[in-house]
C-alpha cells in the first residue's frame, strides 16, 4: 500500500534531477567550479559534485550537504530547493 498516492519514485527522481540543477545553475552563476565547491563543503573531490548535480546513480544532495553550498554560495537555501524564482 502506497501511503502517498501520488507521489512515486520518479517523482522523487525528478525532484533530485531539478535539485541538482538548480545546484549546478547557483554554482556556475557564483563562478565555482566544482571541485572548488566540493572542497569547500568537505569534499576531496569533484566527482561526489558531479554525481549529484547529474543525478548519476541516484546520488543526490541530502540537507546537510544543501545548507553548506548555501553557505558557500551566499544564497538562500531555498533556490537550490525550488529555483530561484522562490516568493
């Protein structure tokens, strides 16, 4: 039994996907690259960035991961979540 009817995994796929890009539009916007911003979130490495911004499989950005780009960023978290077009 589904307990959300009209959510289902490719839903919560796409909602990863539009994350991701909303994370790579942010990041480029603000001139990082993404080794630069893995470092600066804990990362040794551009590729955790890359999975995620891609979605490559299934990889994605959690909460704690979203709160520090904002950080880094200087943006509010809410455009990695929604876009930047957020009231």
């Amino acid at each position: 039994m589904n307990i959300f009817p009209d959510i289902n995994q490719q839903s919560i796929d796409n909602f990863y996907i539009q994350v991701g890009k909303n994370v790579k539009r942010s990041r480029e916007k603000a001139g990082f690259s993404q080794l630069e911003l893995a470092i600066s979130i804990g990362h040794k490495s551009a590729s955790f960035l890359s999975n995620c911004e891609s979605y490559k499989n299934k990889e994605h950005f959690n909460l704690e991961h979203l709160f520090l780009i904002a950080n880094v960023l200087n943006i509010n978290i809410c455009e990695l979540i929604v876009g930047q077009n957020h009231q």
